[in-house]
C-alpha cells in the first residue's frame, strides 16, 4: 500500500471559491437539481447520494431525486467514483451552469466528498449518536467549488465500546473511520489451544526457567508450526473473503528460552526475531493473505537480520510509553526505545500499523490531559511509514471530553497537520455553547498544571497517583470553579447544561478517588477524628452518580464496572473507617520483605496499611499494598500496652489482575517486648485454590481472654508461590495485597 499512496499522492491544497453564492441547491424549499449517479452504481455512490439525499431534506425539507441521467432543463450533482484517485480520496468541482460534479476514490471517495459538501457549506455536524447538529433552512446555496482532497494515511480506525457509536453509520463516515477492526489480537492460543495440546506435549509452550509454561507457544518447534498452518488453512476455508488474520502472542508475557529460541533471539538481537521467522514461514504459505502479529512489548523491537515477508502485517503497540507528552520528544527511556523501534520496523517493513494508546482504560472517567499529544504522535507514525492506525480509545458515553477526542482523533488520522487548537474551538462552541470558554480553560489549565508538575500519565494509573502533582487540593478547587461557572453560563439551556455536567464527571470522580487514598482528614471522606462523615463527599457521589443514570453511562472501566457497581463500591468503601476503638490507627507497620515495585499507584505507601479504611475493588487497588512473594512477616507497633478483643486483617483476591490470592496462612502474634516473647493467638488458614472466595476478606483474630496487655503485633503470612490452576496465569507468580490492619478495643 505504501507505494500505491506515494505513486498517486494528490494535491492536498484545496482551492475553494467563497465568494458570492452561485449555486442555489433549494430556494424556498424547491430545488431543481438531481442527484446523478451511474446506472450501475457501486456501493459507495450509492450511499453518497443516499447521505446527500438525506441531510439536504433534513436541513431544508426538500427530496433530491436519485437518478441516472439528467432531463434537459434540470440541473444535477453528479457522483462517481474515478479510477485514478487514490483511496478514499475525492474531487468536488462545479461549473458556471450551477452544476456540482463530486468524484471519489475507491472505498469511500464519493461519500467523503459529499459529507465534505454537508460539513463545509451546509453546516452539518455529527459528533456523537446522540448530538447532531442539523440546521434548518428552506435556501441552500453553494459556492463555486474546487477542491480536492485525500489522506495520506491507508487504515484509519478508532476503536468503540459503545454499541451505539459503533452502528452510527452516518457518523463514522464524518469522521471518515473505518469499522472496528483489529490487523492482530491475541491469538496464539487460538492456534495452538494449551486447553488442547499442553498435558500431552509440554515442548509446544514456552520454556521457562527450566520449566515449561503455556504462556507463549516455542516458536521453533516445527510441530507447531505445522498446527498452526493447519489451523489457519482451515479457518480460512471457512471465511474465504478475510483478508487479514493473526498470528501473535499471547497477552502473558514470558515467552520461550529453549535452546533454539534463544539462539534466533540471539542472532536477531530482539525477542520478535523467533516470532518474525516464524510469522514469515506462516505467510508464505497463504500468499494472498495478510498474516498479521504484533510488535509489543518484548517483541516492540524489530529484529536485526530478518526482514517480515510482503504478505506480513505489522501491529507496533506504544503501550510502555506515557501521554503526558509527545513520544517524539520525550527523554525517558521507553520513549526513546518507541522512537527507535518504530523507526526500525518503518525500514523493513512493506504493511505497518500502530496501536496507539489515548484514553486511560481502568478510570475511563478520569482526567486524561493528553489532547496535545495526539497530534504530534499521529504525526511521529506518519513520519516513520505508518500509514495504518488503530486508535485505542475505547470511545462510549460519559468518557472523558469522548465527543471531542473522537473528533479530534478522526481529523488527525485524516490530516495530521490539522490546526488542533481550532478545531477544539469550534467543537467546544457547537458542543457546549456559552460555557465553551471556560470549558476550554479547564483543558488547558489542566494540561499546564501536568506539565508545570512533571508528572506523566499512565494510561491505568488512578487519579489518586497524582494527588500530589497536578490534581492538588487546590487545583481540584480551581478547576471546580471553572465547572461552577460553565455550569451557570449555559444554565437555561438543558442539552448544553447535560454537556457541561458530563464534562465535569471526570473531576469529580478525582475528588472521589483521591478521598478513598486520604479516607480521614480534609481531602478524605471522614473527618480527622473518624466520627463525621463528610457531607461534601457524600454529595458529589450522589451528583456524579445521577448524572450517569441520567446520561445512561455504561462502563466506567475497560472491566466494565458500572455505574451502579461503583456507586454502591463507593458507599460500602466510604461507609465504615477504622478510628475509633483501633489502637493500630496511624500507627507504623514494619514489613518484611518491603512492598514490591507493581505498586506504582501509591508508592507503597505502608502508612495505607493504618489509615482507617479498607481499600475497594476499583482498578488499580490504589489503597491496596502489594507484594510478589509467598512469606510476609508484618510488624506492627502501638506504641503502648493495650488490652484488645480483635486484631483484623483484610486482603484481596482479585481474578481481574488473576495474580491476587488471599494468603493461605496468616498466624498472629502479640507480645509486650519489641522483637521477643510473642505468643500466638489465632491463625487462620485457607485451603485450595481459592476459585470460590470473596474478593474482600477480612481475617478477625480474636484475642483469648487471658492473653495479657501487648505492645507488638507480628502478622506471618504465607501464600502461594505460583498461581495454582485454573487460573490462566497458572505457572505465575502469585501476589498478595493487604489493606488494613486494626487492633480493635
Ligand atoms: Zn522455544
């Protein structure tokens, strides 16, 4: 595809007329023009002239005919496709006698140079499935037009969670988008099941420090090779006309060490050299087909002899680099890695897409102040021969600034060099009225705040990890203000009003989140002494809350929690703090060994473990301490001797993340001597492997009667080592996530 776009790269300049209206296409509700297309129309003329037909009699209340050959007298807008144009690209022209020609490329030429008619002159604007702005006007006049247009890039496709979004036709080809469409996914397990073949021929999977897991299939062992050909020589039989299918790895990682694997790795100085040798051996086999795999993760760099085959598709997945700025210019190291992969794979590669990543998948609700970057990644991409995307954005209702992203993602992905900030301007005016000043001022104070902090975005981080950094006490305060004055500026406007209360969901769900971080004091939900629960917070749930019903918002999360679900998370977290009575409330716990790197949430912050409230169950476990080994030993000191009936431990278990067990022994033990003469006074113990547990559970360990006054707490937790089957992760290691620890009076 590449040398096609090059060989019939168009002029992109479009030269339009704007001077004097020339054309009346309705006067009075009367039109004198026809719609002209071949009498064997194709699919996408039809369509533009059934999209033109449509809009015109929605703005002016006056049908177009569809017909094939102009009457003398009559005047017409003639559409069809032209060989010669490049793919998707379109010609408008019209001549002094009022007539309009619109030429288009192959795929959807005509239809985009008929929307473009419908955007550009008769201000017709979709931007969600729900909010269209359709004027109304019984005279529609044109200029002369002149123009010509094309994009540079091939695919362009922004993926959708909402059904509604993805089924609105007419608004995917304004946005000119293709249907959801994935070149690679997952699939080594759908081509060599472990299900099937993991008990009887261990050597199919990957060799892991000595020991073979189903992680990730031996890419040398010939034999599955062979069943993965056949696979996919059956597969294909079923579904002739799929053009593209993948062969990739699995999302777990760990892929083989065995001898062979190793040497390629070797010779090829990257983890995809094994995986490339193969994925060509696979192509060869079916020439007209489009065998597709990913370069993610430890396969994100190209390998260094072997060059993928014609018929070989590249998916480059950005997922280790972060959105606070642009990829191309950052300085950390995974960026710099991206910039010299990308630029690798662009050298050998003839098929290349990017899977880019723009919204923040487990808070899909939550500040994600990367609107600035899109463009100059989009552009990095472009720069390196990617001319296929895959936008990762997850697009449905209530998302974060959804309408606006989809549109500014859509106008890149068409044209990279778009004037962004314009293009914001004049979506916020149509999208939020009056109130699109200070909706605008919320966008880039909180895009200056990040940068001003530093801090980078993680696109799974929840909003509590920058509590500190850009989302302050204050700051919060500042931007709510803004919303307060949005909210009133367009006040008697209900529609504007809903776009305003949805704009500002993200914010609140930050001060929601941050509060469960800081359960007790200012920014918490309680206050400092545990007994008053904070009225403020209480309402901002509710708000937030009604606005979702109101608004029907389905998903919060790439794990689908819902509205409800996080309401009555939100209650039960906020609903009972550990003050009052707890000798263990702020009180420091000493652990062995410390908490591991994964909890980049909170920074292992061990003052969690004392803070008064028990985590949730909402991603990324910000209020959870984690740690990656089978023995802990918690050391906990209350500072003087008390007489307590229980000591209470709650930990997590986890099948979204599919590495948290709950342990499978904690003892406790008490003394009154620091590091001597603890005696035991309860062990709990949970057997098997757990499939049936809670995903909170709180260990009560009640004190015999006779035991005496203690001063040290001592928790010795044992999990398990590995993740026990059925688990996915079977083979991996297991973790163990501890919230809250209490001594209760
Ligand atoms: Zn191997």
């Amino acid at each position: 595809m590449k040398n096609f776009l090059l060989s019939l790269a168009l002029l992109l300049v479009a030269v339009a007329c704007t001077n004097s209206p020339s054309i009346h296409l309705v006067s009075n509700g009367i039109s004198q023009y026809s719609i002209i297309i071949p009498a064997k129309a194709n699919d996408q003329e039809n369509r533009a002239a059934t999209l033109l037909q449509k809009y015109v009699k929605q703005v002016s209340g006056c049908e177009l005919p569809i017909i094939n050959d102009l009457k003398t007298g009559q005047k017409g807008i003639f559409i069809r496709e032209k060989a010669g144009l490049q793919y998707d690209g379109y010609r408008i022209s019209s001549t002094d006698d009022g007539s309009v020609t619109i030429l288009g490329g192959k795929r959807k030429g005509c239809v985009y140079g008929v929307i473009t008619i419908l955007e550009t002159y008769l201000d017709c604007h979709l931007y969600s499935p729900t909010f269209k702005v359709i004027p109304a006007s019984k005279n529609l006049n044109l200029p002369l037009i002149n123009l010509a247009d094309s994009s540079v890039n091939n695919y362009r496709i922004v993926n959708y969670f909402s059904q509604a979004y993805q089924n609105d036709e007419d608004l995917m080809d304004w946005n000119r988008l293709f249907p959801h469409y994935i070149f690679a996914s997952h699939s080594f397990n759908w081509l060599v099941p472990w299900e099937t073949y993991f008990k009887t021929h261990p050597e199919y999977y990957a060799l892991r420090d000595g020991k073979r897991l189903p992680t990730q299939l031996c890419l040398t062992n010939p034999e599955v090779l062979k069943i993965a050909i056949e696979k996919l020589r059956k597969e294909m039989a079923a579904n002739p006309t799929q053009v593209y299918w993948s062969v990739a790895q699995n999302d777990y990682g760990n892929p083989c060490q065995c001898e062979k694997c190793l040497k390629i790795e070797k010779e090829e100085k990257s983890q995809s050299g094994p995986l490339i040798r193969f994925v060509n051996q696979v192509a060869k086999e079916f020439p007209d087909k489009m065998i597709c795999t990913y370069a993610y993760n430890y396969t994100q760099s190209a390998p260094a002899i072997t060059n993928p085959i014609d018929n070989v598709h590249i998916t480059l997945c950005s997922i280790e680099t972060d959105r606070s700025r642009p990829i191309a210019t950052d300085t950390s190291k995974a960026a710099k890695q991206f910039v010299k992969d990308i630029a690798d794979w662009g050298k050998i590669c003839k098929h290349i897409a990017t899977y880019d990543y723009t919204i923040n998948y487990h808070h899909f609700i939550s500040p994600h102040p990367n609107l600035f970057v899109l463009q100059p990644n989009i552009q990095l991409f472009v720069k390196n021969n990617v001319f296929d995307h895959y936008q990762q954005s997850d697009i449905a209702e209530g998302h974060e600034f959804v309408e606006l992203r989809l549109q500014l993602i859509s106008k890149l992905l068409w044209n990279p060099n778009i004037d962004v900030s314009a293009t914001m301007d004049q979506f916020l005016k149509r999208f939020y009225g009056d109130a699109a000043p200070l909706i605008r001022k919320y966008i880039d104070e909180l895009q200056k705040d990040m940068v001003i902090s530093g801090d980078r975005l993680n696109i799974f981080g929840p909003p509590s990890i920058h509590q500190n950094t850009y989302l302050t006490a204050e700051n919060l305060e500042k931007y709510s203000g803004y919303f307060d004055q949005a909210e009133a500026a367009v006040k008697s406007d209900t529609t504007l009003l809903h776009h305003v209360e949805v704009a500002r969901l993200p914010l609140s769900y930050a001060i929601l989140e941050i509060g469960k971080t800081n359960i007790v004091g200012p920014r918490g939900w309680w206050d400092n002494s545990g007994t008053v629960k904070s009225k403020k917070m209480d309402g901002i749930l509710d708000n937030f809350y009604a606005v979702m019903t109101r608004e029907k918002i389905g998903v919060m999360s790439e794990h689908k929690l819902t509205a409800r679900a996080y309401y009555d998370m939100s209650r039960q977290t906020a609903g009972k703090v550990y003050v009052q009575h707890n000798y263990a409330f702020h009180k420091r716990v000493v652990p062995d060994p410390m908490p591991n790197s994964m909890n980049k949430y909170n920074h292992a912050d061990l003052s969690l473990l004392t803070d008064g409230g028990i985590g949730d169950l909402n991603q990324s476990k910000p209020a959870w301490i984690g740690w990656e080994t089978d023995q802990i030993e918690l050391n906990l000191d209350l500072d003087t001797l008390v007489n307590a009936s229980t000591i209470e431990m709650t930990t997590l278990w986890d099948t979204d993340a599919r590495k948290i067990l709950h342990p499978s022994l904690t003892e406790c033990l008490v003394s009154a001597q620091k590091e001597k003469g603890f005696v035991p006074v309860g062990r709990i113990e949970i057997k098997g492997n757990q499939v049936n547990e809670k995903n909170i559970r709180t260990h009560i360990f009640k004190i015999p009667g006779n035991t005496k006054p203690f001063r040290y707490v001592k928790l010795k937790i044992s999990g398990n080592k590995f993740m026990p089957a059925p688990y996915p992760t079977v083979g991996q290691k297991a973790q163990i996530y501890i919230s809250e620890i209490s001594v209760n009076k």
